[in-house]
DNA sequence: GACGCTTGTCATCAC
DNA sequence: AAGTGATGACAAGCG
C-alpha cells in the first residue's frame, strides 16, 4: 500500500507537473513504455525528491558525494530559484550549435570521405549520377563523391522538390504554425502525423493513378519475353544478372538460360513493386521530412544553415550521400548485358521515366509524391540497398556500365529496411531511439539531467539541490560554495537533523543573544546571503527583519507575565534594543524564557535525545517546563522538516523542468536526425532508381533492341542475381512481399 | 482589503 | 513505544 500510495502521488504529481510544461499533447505512455530507466523515473520514478529513502539510497550510491540528503543547503536553493527564470529561459526548442558541432564529430568516421571534404557538400548529383555511371572512366571516388552531392542539391529542392512542391504556401504557412506551436508544446508529431496522413491518402490516390498509368503504358519492347534472362543482343547470351551475395555488387551475370522466368524466390526490385504500402511509407517521410525541414530551417537558423543551406558545411548530408557512394563504384556490372552504346536511350522507354516527368537526368523527380507513382512503388519499400550497393562504374567500357540494380537482396533487404524504418517511426514518435539512448546520454552527459532525480546528472550529484548546481555555472562562487557547504553540512551543526551537536560557536552566539533563534538557520541564511541583497540576513539579529513573520510576534500574555511593557520601563535605547531583540524571539523562545527554561532553544532541539536527555536531569524542571520543552524541541524539529521538506519540493519541480528541457532537446535533435535520416534514403532511393534505369536501358533483347519498361521490369534475387522478368510477375511479386511485412508487423 | 508568498505549526504517517 | 523525519494542511504575517 506504501509503495502504491507513493506511486499515485508521485507519479500523479510529477505526470502533472510534465504534463503541463511540457504540454498536454506528451504522449506519457511512450515514456514510460520506454525501456530508458531515468525515464521511467521521472514519471513513475522512485522520486528522489519525495521519497525520502530513495532519495537517500541515491544519493548514498549513485552521487558517491555522501551528502546527507536532508541536509539544507539555502544557497543552492535561493541559487536554484535565482537560476529559476534563466533556466526556464532555456526551455525552448533550442539546438545548441554545440549538438550539432558534436554530431559532426560523431559522424565524420561514418562519412569519413565526406565530412573531411567539405566542397563535396555542393556537389550535385541530379543527373550526374546516371552520367558518372556511363562514363567509366571517370575517378571512381570523385565521381561518387559529385554523384553524391548533386543529390544533395536535388534533395534540396533543386532537381526534385519532393514534397514541398506539393504544398502551397499556405500550407507552408500552416505547417510552420503548427510545428512551432509544436515545439512550444514540446508535442506535435500529430501535427506531423495529421499531414502525412492527408498525404497518405492522396498518395493512395496517387499511387492508384499512376498503377493505371503504369498499366497502360505502351511498350516498345512490345513480346513479352518469355525468359527472365539477361540477354546480350549483340551475342544473343542469355544470362542472368548476378549480384554477389555480399551485396556489394552486381557479380558477372551467370548464365542460366534453363533458369525459368518465375523463379519465385527472386523479390522484386523496390523499383519495381508497385504496392501501397511502401509508397505511402515513402510519402509520410518525404511530407515529413519536407515539414521537419522547413520547421527546422526557421527554427533554428544556425542549425538549419549548417545542416541545410551550406552545402560545403552539410556534413550530414555529405556523409550520408557520400557514404554510399563510396563503394559504388566496386564489383558492380551486369556482364553480358548489351549496352549498345544507347545507355542514354533508356530514358526514352524507361517505364520510371515515361511515366514521370523525369528524365533520365532528372531521375530524382520521380520521387515527387505527385506524380512518381512508379519509382515510388519501386523505392517505396525504402531499400537501403542503395547504402551498400552502390552503384559502382566498372571502368571497362562496356560490361561495366556497371550498374547496380537497386537492390541485389531484394526482399530481405526490404523486410530488414521496413523493420528499420518502423523502429525509426517508433523511436521518433516515443521521442527516444533505444538504440540512441546511450549516444543521448554521451551527448548530454553534463546537462542531460534525463533522469528525474538529480542523482542522475552528474553535474546535480555535486550538492542536494541537483537544480541549483546544474545552473550553478552562472555563478561559480555559488556553486563552489554550496557544493562546499553542503558537503560539510554534516560536520556543521547547521543542520538539526544532521548535526545535532551543536557546536561553540552557536552557543555562545545563543548566549550572547539570549537564545534567539536557531544557529543554523543563522548559517543558513548568512550562507545565502552572498547573493541574496539582504546581507542582514547574515546578523542573528536580523534575522526575522524580512522573512519571519510570526516569531515577531511574542504573545502577549507571555510577554506581559514574564517581561515589562518597554512602555512602562526604561525607555533608554538598551531598552529599545533589547525590545527590538524580544521582537526577535519566537514565540517558543518567549515561552521558554517566560518559563525560565535554563537553557536556550538550540539546545533543546538539535542535542541528541541522549544529551538532551542528559540536559534535562541536570535540572529540577516543573512538568510545565518539562511540556514546554518537549514542544519547543517538536516545534523546532518540525520546524527544519517543513523547510527540508519545501526545498525537496521545489528542487523536485527544478528537476522535472530541466528534465523536460533535455527531453525538449532531445526531440529536436531526434527529429533532425530523422531528417537526415531520410534525407540519406531519399538519395540512395534516387540513385538507386537511376542506376535502375540505367541497368534496364541498357538491356537489350535478341533483336538488339531495348526491353519495354512497361512489359520488363529487373528483379532481384536473394542470392544476388538479377532477373528480367514480365512485369506482370513483378508486380504479384511485390505484393506478396509488401504483405508479409505488414502481416509480421501485427 | 484582497491576494500571493513565506514561514511556522499541527496532525498524521512511516520508519 | 518513543523519537524522528516527511508532508499535507492551515494560519499568520508581510508586501
């Protein structure tokens, strides 16, 4: 029952709190589904802040400090409220120049060809890719590398505006609205999810638009061949194409004329399966991904300039265009195949590119929502083959031509992309990739503070108040010296529930005072006043000047038993003074000197109950006395709890708004990753498209003359071959393979 | 005088 | 069982 009551109030409390920073649209479930345990903390979590013994048991073993955790340390906490609004400053979508300079560190090994070439980022590929495929006798790596870029250009909206073009302005405009209302909110992948759903059923649309159109399109190769061969018109050998089973290649085809047409293990080119669902896969990234740019291009403009606009400085486009690239231009080539020097003729009857408004040089328009229904359905299975067959240049004339089918594994790749891309989707919308969550914990290793409890964050296990010494960099001295102060809390008396022995210095204060008030409430506030303009503070005697309200006020009848009137006594300035110090007494302290107690409040709170056991006997004390005692010393335990007690809680809700800060921030950064992410596949699909058409333009049949697009289409098989087969068993062919993916999903 | 904030205090629970 | 801490609730005081 303890544990369950704790469970709802905490839960509820910082679910609450969450929810209303970071905004109603927080999809809690996600979090506390996910498998990332400071997460799970900071809904469900052990709160370290309300739950005491946790609270102890995390700072004992995970701060390693050994700070007492009910110590109070008043710097870090007026610190943290000081902070509160710098902080708070803080929490906008924000991603620091910092991150981005980071992920450019971590993802120049990926790209290392990429990242330490700069000019690369310019490059642009549009077409170039097609050109650099014929022509093999260009630089493998330069021309890779121009390939690449010029798809970055093209993804950029100068060859192929994929969904940007579909949008008006006003849609733009509403888009930016609603993202940025997003980003305030800390939600808003409806927003994202409402458009892409709009966009999915315009592409079903679409897609079923351009199946007709696919279906009536006139062939030129005209006979359907009965063969799925390769078939070299100049020798009139059949082979099937082969790609090695290391995928990173088209090997030399194999002959294998009694290899019959439907060999049914063959899948199908993601070039040639015109289904729905990885058309409309495509389409949500592409709406998606044009969203999330233009939101990330206004949003933050430094980061949109280097991760978009700067083409030299596009590291992460660079490295994601580049890195396939790189191997494109290895063992790839359809031997046999006849290209007749006509390479640039397959544009003409190529069935992507008749049915898009592509040309062979703009192969990436295909990829336009609108209208790419083809190449759509082909790369809608968001093949990544692309990554690891690139296409590659053979450098001889001919057998090269080299191009590289869009993907030698086919199916297998599509099932492992699809799987891919759904833990991508998940990821995102949960707003963690599992597989991240360590790079989000290097990433945001000082200031992460993922974790609810400060016990998480390294920089929060310096003092109690994770709060205040996360935000102590704005004031080093204040950090130092808390940190410092309550690292030696225990050894000082300031704090009653700690130090009970109270130390010289507070008695002989109290003595010199006359027992007024608590020492280390004292020490407390002089400790916060280096920042505080109330140095007063730091006077015993001015203690209460400003912030005790009620011990100003002695009671009356106590007073007027026990001390004079100051009206009817002296009225000399002693006396003026020593009112002035009765005023700052407490109640209980009036009492107790109305009583006669023999010794000061101080002593009858923070001793030991041993000594102060000890104390009392020491004195003949009257059952009254005795009460009074034992009420004072309640009273003043009670008194340090509820201030205890008030600092847990408002570091708790510093917590939990730092923690939605960096959950804040991670989605940002998450959603640009994504970005990139399908930045990348968009190109690789393009590339992988025009080497397609490439590979098919080149074919040509026995009479020497190109194959239909509309009645061929490549397929590939499992064990890398590539088979020219009758697009109708293409297409039965990838509906089956698109429907296992969707059945396993379920 | 109402209002918000701070602080002290009480009651209660848990350890 | 007593002592103590934690915490919600309340009240008083102040600006």
């Amino acid at each position: 029952m303890l544990s369950l009551k704790k469970y709802l109030t905490e839960g509820l409390l910082q679910f609450t709190i969450l929810l209303s920073l970071i905004g109603v649209r927080v999809d809690v479930d996600t979090y506390l589904t996910s498998q990332l345990p400071p997460l799970r903390e900071i809904i469900l979590g052990p709160s370290s802040a309300y739950t005491q013994t946790q609270f102890h048991n995390l700072r004992n073993t995970l701060d390693g400090y050994g700070i007492h955790p009910k110590s109070i340390d008043l710097d870090n906490y007026f610190t943290a409220r000081r902070l509160l609004s710098q902080v708070r400053a803080l929490d906008r979508f924000q991603v620091p120049t910092t991150e981005v300079n980071a992920w450019l560190v971590h993802r120049d090994p990926e790209g290392s060809v990429s990242g330490s070439q700069p000019s690369s980022a310019l490059a642009l590929e549009s077409s170039s890719g097609l050109q650099d495929v014929t022509g093999p006798d260009n630089g493998v790596r330069e021309s890779e590398t121009e390939q690449g870029f010029s798809e970055d250009l093209e993804d950029l909206g100068a060859v192929a505006p994929p969904v940007s073009g579909d949008l008006t302005k006003e849609d733009i405009d509403l888009i930016d609205i609603l993202w940025r209302q997003d980003i305030d909110l800390g939600a808003g992948r409806e927003i994202f999810d409402y458009s892409h759903r709009q966009k999915e059923q315009d592409v079903d649309k679409e897609l079923q638009d351009g199946a007709e159109q696919e279906d009536t399109w006139p062939g030129e190769g005209a006979e359907a061949l009965a063969r799925n061969l390769l078939v070299d018109g100049e020798t009139g050998e059949s082979f099937p194409a082969q790609f090695p089973a290391d995928i990173s290649s088209i090997t030399e085809a194999v002959p294998s004329e009694s290899e019959p047409p439907g060999l049914q293990n063959n899948l199908l080119s993601p070039l040639l399966t015109g289904t729905e669902s990885p058309f409309d896969l495509e389409q949500q990234w592409q709406d998606l991904m044009s969203i999330m740019e233009m939101q990330a291009m206004e949003v933050n403009t430094s980061t949109s300039e280097i991760l978009y606009n700067a083409p030299p400085g596009d590291p992460l486009s660079t490295n994601y265009s580049l890195a396939p690239n790189t191997p494109i231009n290895q063992n790839v080539s359809l031997h046999q195949a006849s290209l007749g020097g006509c390479s640039q003729d397959f544009s003409l009857f190529s069935p992507e590119v008749e049915s898009l408004p592509v040309a062979g040089s703009s192969t990436l328009l295909p990829l336009a929502p609108s209208n790419s229904t083809s190449l759509n359905s082909t790369f809608g299975s968001t093949n990544l083959a692309g990554l690891f067959f690139p296409p590659q240049l053979n450098g001889t004339a001919n057998d090269t031509a080299g191009p590289e089918l869009p993907d030698p594994l086919g199916g297998l790749l599509d099932e492992a992309m699809l799987d891919e891309i759904s833990l991508m989707d998940l990821a995102i919308e949960e707003g963690f990739n599992p597989v991240q969550a360590s790079q989000l914990e290097e990433e945001f290793d000082s200031d992460s503070g993922l974790s609810l409890d400060s016990s998480h964050s390294p920089s929060s296990l310096s003092s109690p108040e994770g709060s205040s010494s996360s935000s102590s960099s704005s004031s080093s001295s204040s950090s130092s010296s808390s940190s410092a102060s309550s690292s030696a809390s225990s050894s000082f008396s300031e704090e009653g529930a700690v130090g009970y022995s109270s130390d010289s210095e507070t008695l002989d204060l109290e003595e010199a005072e006359g027992a007024v008030g608590y020492q280390p409430e004292y020490s407390k506030f002089c400790r916060m006043s280096y920042q505080d303009p109330s140095q007063l503070s730091c006077l015993p005697y001015l203690e209460h000047v400003g912030h005790n309200h009620t011990y100003n006020m002695a009671p009356s009848a106590l007073d007027s038993a026990d001390l004079p009137p100051p009206s009817t006594v002296k009225k000399g300035s002693k006396e003026k003074q020593a009112d002035f110090l009765d005023k700052q007494m407490s109640r209980d302290e009036h009492r107790a000197r109305a009583m006669k107690i023999p010794f000061t409040n101080d002593k009858i709170i923070n001793l030991p109950v041993e000594e102060f056991n000890e104390l009392l006997s020491k004195y003949q004390l009257s059952e009254a006395q005795l009460s009074l005692i034992r009420d004072i010393r309640r009273r003043g335990k009670n008194k340090m709890a509820a201030q205890n007690c008030r600092k847990r809680k408002l570091d708790t809700i510093l917590n939990l708004e730092r923690d939605v800060e960096d959950l804040q921030r991670d989605k940002a950064r998450l959603l640009q990753e994504k970005v990139e992410f399908l930045r990348s596949l968009r190109q690789m699909k393009q590339k992988v498209q025009s080497l397609y058409q490439e590979v098919f333009g080149r074919l040509r049949d026995e009479n020497g003359r190109p194959y239909s697009p509309s009645q061929y289409a490549l397929q590939y098989a499992g064990d890398g071959s590539v088979l020219l087969i009758p697009r109708t068993l293409a297409d039965q062919q990838a509906r089956r393979q698109e429907r296992k993916p969707k059945d396993r999903r379920k």
